[in-house]
C-alpha cells in the first residue's frame, strides 16, 4: 500500500498534469510552443521541480507533449500526424489527380474557402481572448510587415501575410482554430503563395485594398471589437479569393 507521503505526492504530480493539459486545450500553450522550463512552473505552480517533471513525463505519455534533451519540452500539433496533402510531387500522383481532374488551381479556391471561414473565427476570438501581451506582439508584427510591404519579393510578402494572421490564430486562445491554422499554412503554403502569386501577375502590384484590409483586421482585434474583426477578417480573404480567375468546380 501507498505511503501517505506518496499518495499527497501522486495528487500534486497529477494536479499539475491537469493544469498543464488545461493551458494547451485552451491555447494559453500554443501547438508547437515550448513549455517554460521546469523551474519556471514549480515556481509559479508552488510545487517541486520533480513533481513537474513527472507531470511533463505523464503528458508525454499522453501524447500531447514531446521533449527534447536539453532542448526543453513543446506542446504538440495533434493534428499534424492525421493530415495528409492532397497534392505532391510524385508522378504517379500528378497522373492521378490529372485522371480525376483535380488541378492546383481547385486546392487554391479550396484554401482560399477554408481560410475565410477559419481567420474569421481566429480573428473574433483573439479578439475577446488575446492577452496585452499578445496584443503588442502583434502591433509589432503589423508595424514590421507595412515596412516590409515595398520592395520585397511575392516570397517574402506571403510569409510576412501568414505570420500576420498565424499570431492572431494564436492570440485566440482556441486550440482547434491553432492547430487547423497551423497545418493549414505548412501544408498549403505554396498554395497561399500561388494565389498571391497570381494577384500580383494579375494586378502588377500589391493590391492597395489587402493592405487596407489588413488595418482593418488590426484595428478591430487591438480594439477588441469581436464582430468587426470577424467581418473585416472574412472579407479579406474572400476578397483574396476573388482574384482568382478561372472556372471552379465544385
């Protein structure tokens, strides 16, 4: 039978598991975020280091953590591991996609789709939930992507875009709307880039009304207005989306 020391011991290391699994399900922990070290959290959680490292290593049995030696512990992606591109490199899969008659064309208007739902959403939660923090993190992001805005390459301009919107999907504090977002710009870069891409060869120019739009989003979230950062989120890209030329299938 169990000391009693030992059974005080096993509710404190599971107290603290819970706490821990509570701050990545409810993005407090973003996917792919390193956890603070050990230390840190015995601290602020008022316990010992070693019940921490227990915690961590009931996590990592979990599956919802993984550690690195000496490189400390990250929070993970859960949905990484499930979710498979619909389009590759490979010939065979090219054919394939060429005999169902699928193009790279239908996977931008999907993303492009996609991503009007998901960055409405993102940006009406970061709005009621971002911390001031995240708030200044993310001014500072915009202020660095209007200088970035001239005289950079389309590469440049879609990363310096997804990093925009990727630190308000992690200013949400919403897990589902982090992860989704997340393995959407990975795995649907090029498509994103494409779609940039093609407005630019389109236009000749970064279109004026994106950037605008972007304030517009910006605005709304610094200002914790929910509902007008969802809006103005939802008609960037739907605006986006409308650059494309070109039939679609549904």
């Amino acid at each position: 039978m169990a000391s009693t020391t030992e059974g005080n011991q096993d509710g404190v290391v599971h107290r603290v598991a819970l706490e821990l699994e509570r701050r990545i399900v409810c993005g407090d922990i973003c996917p792919g975020q390193k956890l603070p070290s050990q230390r840190k959290l015995a601290e602020d959680l008022g316990v010992s280091r070693s019940s921490v490292r227990e915690a961590v290593q009931e996590l990592q049995s979990k599956g919802l953590i993984e550690t690195y030696h000496g490189g400390g512990s990250f929070s993970k992606n859960l949905l990484e591991g499930f979710y498979q591109l619909p389009i590759t490199t490979s010939h065979t899969d090219q054919q394939l996609l060429k005999d169902q008659q699928f193009s790279s064309h239908d996977i931008q208007h999907q993303v492009m789709e996609m991503r009007e739902i998901l960055e409405g959403e993102a940006a009406y939660f970061a709005a009621l939930r971002a911390s001031d923090r995240q708030l200044e993190a993310l001014s500072e992001e915009y202020q660095r992507m209007l200088r970035r805005s001239s005289g950079e390459t389309t590469l440049k301009k879609a990363k310096a875009d997804l990093r925009f919107h990727m630190m308000i999907a992690e200013s949400s504090h919403h897990l589902l709307v982090i992860s989704i977002s997340q393995v959407m710009y990975s795995k649907y870069f090029n498509a994103i880039y494409g779609v940039l891409s093609r407005t630019l060869k389109k236009t000749g120019k970064y279109p004026p009304k994106i950037s605008m739009q972007h304030a517009d989003i910006y605005q709304a979230v610094i200002g914790r207005d929910a509902r007008a950062a969802r809006q103005a989120a939802s008609e960037h890209i739907r605006y986006t989306r409308q650059q494309l030329t070109g039939p679609f299938r549904s």
